[in-house]
C-alpha cells in the first residue's frame, strides 16, 4: 500500500521534475517569468508532497549518502548511513534467511 503511494507521489513530481527541465530550455525568460513559474512550481511541488505521506527520515539521508558528493558529504559518512539502512531496513530479513538453516545444520 504505502509503496503504491510513494510510486504515485513519485510520477507526479516527475512530471513537474520534466516541466522544470523544459523551462530551463527556454532562453529568453525574463526575471518576472522566472519568479512566476518557480512560485506555481514551489506551490505544485508542496501540494504533491501533502497528499501523500512522507518518506522516514532515514529516506533522506539514504539519498543523500547516495548523492554524497553533491552534498559535500565524506565518503565515510556515506557508508556509515548505507550501513544504519541496511540495518534498519533489510538485516531482520536476512537474518531470518540465514539463521534457520544455521540452526539446523549446527544442530545436527
């Protein structure tokens, strides 16, 4: 359910991502049209992000440790996130994988 969610959130902010990347096109934008549409954009954008629920803030710190050089971040730091989402996100799903079988052939 929430992934339905967070896909439909993710193609309407596509689509004012793909406006933005068009309006950036355009060369002869005065400063008034600029200040408009990035004003109409903000607004879309936020009202998006309000009818949907929002990412955990592990989310956003996923995204950045991806993106860690944009955000000036050390690669350290960007391995430390990675490392507390895997943790918070995926090691119970391991664990269950691998600990039965374990069990078993240790039990053995």
């Amino acid at each position: 359910m929430r992934a339905n969610q967070f896909h439909d959130c993710a193609l309407k902010l596509s689509e004012k991502y793909n406006e933005l990347r068009a309006f950036k096109t355009f060369e002869n934008t005065s400063e008034l049209e600029k200040k408009a549409f990035s004003q109409k954009i903000g607004m879309e954008y936020q009202s998006i992000l309000g009818h949907f629920t929002n990412h955990e803030p592990i989310d956003y710190a996923l995204f950045k440790a991806q993106n860690y050089q944009y955000f000036e971040m050390a690669k350290w730091d960007s391995i430390v996130i990675k490392f507390k989402y895997y943790i918070d996100t995926k090691l119970i799903y391991h664990s269950l994988i691998l600990v039965p079988p374990i069990l078993v052939f240790s039990l053995n």
